[in-house]
C-alpha cells in the first residue's frame, strides 16, 4: 500500500507556508541570551499585551471548562470596540482561521482567488489548502492595488479578493473608493485590516451595506497577544451564519479568550502603546532615509519595508543575525532585495541603526 497514492495529488506540488520562528529558536542561533535578542521580523508589539491580561489570566478559576462555543462575551465587547452590531462579528484562531474558514465557505475545487503580491502569504497558502487557483495580479511600482488589472482577470470561477490595508510587507492603504469599486464587480472582498490600529483608516462601517464585503482584524499586533491567537472578522449577517456552522465548536481557547476581554477593558493602555510604536516607526524612517543605500517606503503599520540599493540584502541580513537583531528578507521578483523591519523600542532602532552603519557593503 502506496499511502501517497490516498493524499490529494495537488498537495504535493504546493509550497508551504514560511513562518517566522520563536525567539528561544533565535537565540540559539545567534548563540545570545534571550535579553539579548533584537527580533523585530514579525510585527510584533515589542511591549507586550496589558498588564491587566497577565492578572486576569491568573485569576481565572475554569481553565478545566470548555470555552463558549457561541463566542457571546467577545462579540458583546467587540460590538463596543467597532461600534458594528454583534450579528456581524466571529472571532477566530488569529486572522489565519478565519481566512482559511471564508474559503472553505465559497471555494469549490478550481475556483480562484485574486492575490495583490507582494502580500501576506497566507492567502495563496489557503486557497491551496482548499484546493483553489490563486490568480496574482501584481502590484503597482508604488504598490498600490491594480483595480483595472483585477477587473480584467475576473470570471465566473472567481470567488474572492484579496486586499490588506495596510497591506503586509509594503505599509500602504487602499482607498475606501477602490474598494467599493472592487466590491461593485459582485466578487466577495475580503480586507485584512490587521494593522488598522496603527494606520486609523477602515472600511468596517461599510460592511452591513454590502453583502460580499468582509473585514478581517487581529489582537496579534496592536495588543500583543500573537502568541495567544485571536482575531475577528465583521461580516455580513448572512455569513456569519455558515462561518459558525463550519468553525470548530471550540476554536477559540480559553486563555485568549479571557486575554482579549481583558485587553478590550484597557483600551486607553493600548492605544497608547499604538502611539508610541506608531512614533518609533516615524524615527526609524527617519534614520534608515539618513542610509544612502538603503531605501525605505513610508508605511501606515508597525512596520518599514526597505529596498537595499546595492543588491546585498540578503548579506546584511545575515550580519544582522550574527548581531542578533531580526529582520525579515525577501527575495521574490518583486521584493528582490528587500528588508522588512518591524518598530520596536527605541534602544531596538539605536542598536539596529549602529549595526547597519558598521556593515560592510559595495
């Protein structure tokens, strides 16, 4: 018996996804204590989440009980924090979950997807996953989304399009008319708005007026809880109903449950740690334009992507790691060359800063 011969044959060609790796792994790279780890190659909140979630994580008596599977606690305060009706909002496993969940809903074997590269990779990855075709319409020269090219690509197998505003690795929005725009081709659009808190600029309130329109959020980055893997989604009514019938009953854990209410209970907190993330990215903007190979792009996230001018990207990214500091690097056709860095504390920018400017290069 062939086992192989059982598995799906698409899976075998199909890449997997590149994750970023934990910091305990990191440090054993870079042969450095924990303390001494930069990492600033996953968007991450270098603050942390609230105090407030680590005394309500320890106060919780009932870690041995389920966890609502009807998610009514979180939908009542994120009612609050959106200020959208709570018949529009699931909450899932991250944005990832509730990504793979939307196609699972509208994905027949050999319908597509519009992917705007360079993105976030996890839309190409689940589309795969559940056995879509990915159709790429590249982005601009100035990565802004090319809605002519999206409209031109699209047929009847065309099920969903794909937008991040800000859109991951590049930083730059889509206007709220592009949107529409795309929304008006009758194709289910789904915006990632993971890094909304950083860049104040949404579609949300559009959702109840359009039946194909949804909006994608996470806790990971603003509110420092990527490790505990929550987001949410507002969605149409009607969507909503097939998302709760598919998801599993108990897909978000108990932990993330009670992390995100209790970040939700220190907003003020966290919109000011926002505050301060947003500043460092405006500094470190400010220090790499004074790097005459290096070419950053104003960004509306936690985060700058950098274009390095003389085509050693990957060599000083490697240097950084030797530093200990963690960048990320790409290397596709459209990204050749190019760092991702995210915002962290100042000492993270200062110690990234001093390193760039000893690196050997040309």
């Amino acid at each position: 018996m062939d086992i192989n011969e059982m598995i799906r044959p698409e899976l075998a060609a199909m890449k997997s996804y590149t994750p970023i790796e934990p910091i305990e792994v990191l440090s054993q790279r870079a042969e450095l204590p924990l303390g001494r780890v930069i990492k600033l190659d996953g968007n991450e909140n270098p603050y942390g989440c609230s105090p407030r979630v680590y005394q309500a994580l320890a106060d919780y008596s009932y870690y041995h009980i389920y966890p609502d599977p009807a998610q009514r606690k979180l939908k009542q305060a994120l009612e609050e924090y959106t200020g959208l009706s709570q018949e529009h909002i699931v909450c899932g496993s991250g944005s990832d979950e509730l990504i793979d969940l939307i196609l699972r809903v509208f994905l027949k074997p050999g319908d597509k997807t519009i992917n705007c590269s360079p993105t976030f990779g996890m839309y190409p990855f689940s589309t795969e996953v559940c056995g879509g075709e990915v159709v790429d319409v590249p982005r601009a020269e100035d990565f802004s989304a090319d809605i002519a090219g999206i409209k031109r690509t699209l047929s009847e197998k065309t099920k969903v399009i794909f937008v991040a505003s800000p859109n991951n690795p590049t930083g730059n929005l889509i206007t709220e008319q592009e949107i529409v725009e795309l929304v008006d081709t009758g194709k289910v659009v789904v915006v990632d708005e993971a890094y909304f808190e950083f860049g104040n600029v949404t579609v949300a309130s559009l959702v109840p007026t359009y039946p194909n329109l949804i909006v994608l959020r996470t806790f990971s980055k603003w509110a420092g809880l990527a490790g505990l893997r929550i987001g949410y989604g507002i969605f149409p009514v009607e969507i909503v109903d097939y998302l709760m019938k598919i998801k599993q009953p108990y897909n978000i854990n108990v932990a993330a449950q009670v992390a995100m209410l209790a970040s939700l209970a220190d907003i003020d907190y966290l919109h000011r740690e926002v505050a301060k993330i947003v500043a460092e990215r405006e500094r470190l903007f400010s220090k790499l334009k004074e790097l005459d190979w290096i070419e950053p792009y104003p960004s509306c996230g936690n985060f700058i992507l950098c274009s390095v001018l003389n085509g050693r990207a990957k060599e000083i990214w490697q240097q950084l790691r030797r530093k200990g500091i963690f960048i990320r690097y790409f290397d596709s056709p459209r990204l050749k060359d190019c760092l991702r860095i995210s915002a962290g504390k100042p000492e993270d920018t200062d110690a990234l800063i001093e390193v760039l400017k000893e690196v050997k290069y040309g």
